[in-house]
C-alpha cells in the first residue's frame, strides 16, 4: 500500500468526526470588560473594569463564571455578586450554555444560545436570554478579554 493515499484516507476520516472540539482559542480564562443588555426599547451598558470584576472560564465541556464588587459587598447601593455554571456546546460560532447552578436559581437548568466571535485577544458573546416564570427576555452582548498567561 503506498503511504500518500493512506495519509489521505486518515485526514479524510479525522476531518469526517462528528465529535467536535471547541475551538482551541475559546478555552481558557476571559474578563468581562463590558456587558450590553437590550430589553425591549432600553439598552443597559455595564463596564466592568470599574468598582466590578467577572471572569468567565472554559475548558473543553464545561464553562463558569463569576464576579463580585471590588469593594467586598461594604457598599450596600453597589454590592454584586454573581456566580454560576455548566456544560456547553460549540458548533461553529454557536456558543451554547448548559446551565446548570447559578447563584440566581431562577437561572438554572435553563439554556442559552449564544454567537461567538474571537479576534486576537478578544471574544464577544451575544444572544437572547430568556427565562421561564421571570421577566427576563432580553439581548445580551458580552465583550471579553483573554487573561494573560492563557
């Protein structure tokens, strides 16, 4: 048997199997610098590189995030914390979140379809989010930064 025809064949059925990977370049760790919600006719913009921090991290078939104030819950009108986690899909640039604890239990065994794009460092996150039995029915737009070290 020649060797070129059988490498062939092998790229062939590597390239055939259905058991996709997430992209290399979506794991790892992520800050969330700004977060964009549309909700009906109101935009909400969230900068998170002030008085917030928020990672998200993502390894081959799990995601988590988190994030609090950076002033330890001691400012009562600005306290935030917000945490929570699951299994994901990835199929091309669809971005699907399994999620399955959240520190907001309304939030959970709910799942969200996302768009994701990555340049260079930088992935941005967006789709509807919609919750069952609450009033959360909205676009969201997430923009994230790779930590360094990744």
């Amino acid at each position: 048997m020649r060797p070129i025809p059988v490498l062939a064949l092998l790229a062939l059925l590597a390239a055939c199997n259905t058991d996709k990977k997430p992209a290399a370049s979506l794991t790892g760790t992520w800050q969330l610098l700004t977060g964009t919600i549309i909700e009906k006719n109101d935009t909400t913009v969230t900068d998170y590189t002030k008085d917030k921090k928020f990672i998200k991290v993502i390894n081959d078939s799990h995601f988590c995030f988190m994030g609090h104030d950076l002033k330890q819950g001691k400012d009562s009108a600005n306290a935030f914390f917000s945490a929570g986690g699951g299994t994901y899909t990835l199929k091309d640039s669809t971005y699907t979140e399994h999620l399955q604890y959240c520190s907001d239990r309304a939030w959970e065994n709910n799942e969200f379809h996302f768009t994701v794009t990555i340049h260079n460092d930088t992935l941005i996150q967006q789709g509807k989010e919609k919750v069952a039995g609450t009033n959360i029915d909205r676009l969201n737009i997430e923009k994230y930064v790779r930590v360094k070290g990744e």
